[in-house]
C-alpha cells in the first residue's frame, strides 16, 4: 500500500507515512475499503460519516516487546492493558493524520470481521480466525482507521484460502475436549477444560487446536504471549 495517498485537509499523505508511524510500534496496516452510498458508516473525525476505513493490526508478535515496554510502568490494576495500548498508539496515529481511531472492544460494536474480509479478502478458518495466505491464524486486528474523504484503493480478488487445500484438518483434531467442530465453539466446554486441573497445556502455551495449525508458523506467537490471551480469555 505505500504507494498510494489519501486526500487530508488539501495535503496528499502517502500511505508509507502511516506505516512508517505504525511501524515504530510493531503494527501494520491490513488494507482498507471505502464504504458504499447506501451504507450507513461510523462517523468519522468532525462527526460527519465516514467514508474510509484502514484497518491496523498485527503480524506474528512483533508488537509484543512495545507493549511490554509500556506496560511496566502501568498501575498492576490496569484493565485490557492490551486494548489500553492499542487505543493510545492508534489514537496518536490517527490524531497526527486527521483520522478517527475505533477499536474491535468498542462500545457498541463495530464489525470488524466483516471489515477484514472486505480489506483483505480473507476467510475464515475452521477456528473462526480469518485465515492470511501468509500468516496462517497468527495475525490480529487491533484498530481501524477512519477517514471522511474517500481513499483510491486498488481493487484485490479472493486471497487464497488455504485451509481449502488442508484435508487433514489438525485444528479440529488436537483440543482434549473437542471445543472446536463443524458444530462451532463449544465456549463453556473450552473454558472449564481450561481453567480445571488437565488444562496446563493450553494455559502455558496457548490453544492447541490453534497450535496445530501448519501455515504460518514462523509467525506463530511465542509461548509467553499465547499464555498471555489464554489468561485474558480464562480469568476475564
């Protein structure tokens, strides 16, 4: 996307000043798409509706070592400390580029899956993680971007599915208690077998359904940062 520019207040910003901005974080901006006349968009910075959104996220962990960096100063009480950090990085970006930053555990909530495939032109796993042909299900939106001038984006196809081209289908074979089926999320399943006396496994190094995933490995997430979401997921 840095070859491209967006209309802001008369000035053109490339897109690699915003990647560049997001980049000193560990983020990355994951497409965007502009909304169609008959939708009915979030507003934008001034109030008026939006009619572009930049989606801005992750890769692998890189921005784990940011976070941690700002987080061992925060009082130990924080709530969401990850969320906390994603609004202030992305509300800076946004602030300097005359956008307005939104987040996926906003208030109501914004469709932030729907908004991925329409960025990227992804699908979903069997997990219900969108699936990137180069990430595999180590990846994450972390904010949105939200623009009241229409951005020239160039138009994308279908990203390659890859679960398509899986038949063994690992991910639905590795959780002790089958909490992932073509049946969904067994929720209430997942978290007791979590939080109860076998479920060390998953708490220490993450989900093992996830884990047997084999595409995009050398993105997956380092054991510390999957014990991390496991914990956010098991002690709310």
């Amino acid at each position: 996307m840095t070859s491209l520019g967006l209309q802001s207040d008369g000035c053109r910003l490339g897109f690699g000043d915003i990647e560049e901005a997001l980049a000193v974080h560990g983020l990355v901006l994951r497409g965007g798409f502009n909304f169609a006349t008959d939708e009915a968009p979030p507003l934008g910075l001034s109030g008026a509706p939006a009619r572009s959104a930049l989606l801005v996220g992750q890769a692998g962990a890189a921005p784990w070592p940011h976070f941690l960096r700002w987080w061992e100063p925060q009082p130990p009480t924080i709530a969401n400390p990850l969320d906390s950090w994603s609004r202030q990085v992305i509300g800076d970006v946004a602030k300097a580029f005359g956008a307005r930053a939104v987040s996926p555990s906003d208030k109501p909530y914004l469709p932030f899956q729907q908004w991925a495939v329409r960025a990227e032109g992804l699908k979903p796993s069997p997990l219900g993680i969108l699936m990137h042909p180069q990430y595999g299900l180590w990846h994450a939106y972390r904010g949105a971007l939200l623009f009241e001038d229409e951005i020239a984006l160039p138009e994308h196809g279908e990203a390659v599915h890859l679960c398509d081209a899986c038949v063994e289908k690992p991910c639905l074979k590795s959780c002790p208690v089958d909490a992932y089926s073509t049946a969904g999320f067994a929720y209430r399943a997942c978290l007791a077998h979590v939080r109860g006396g076998n479920g060390e496994p998953c708490r220490s190094g993450g989900c093992l359904d996830r884990n047997a995933c084999p595409y995009g490995t050398e993105y997956r997430y380092p054991p510390d940062v999957q014990a991390f979401h496991m914990a956010a997921f098991a002690d709310p």
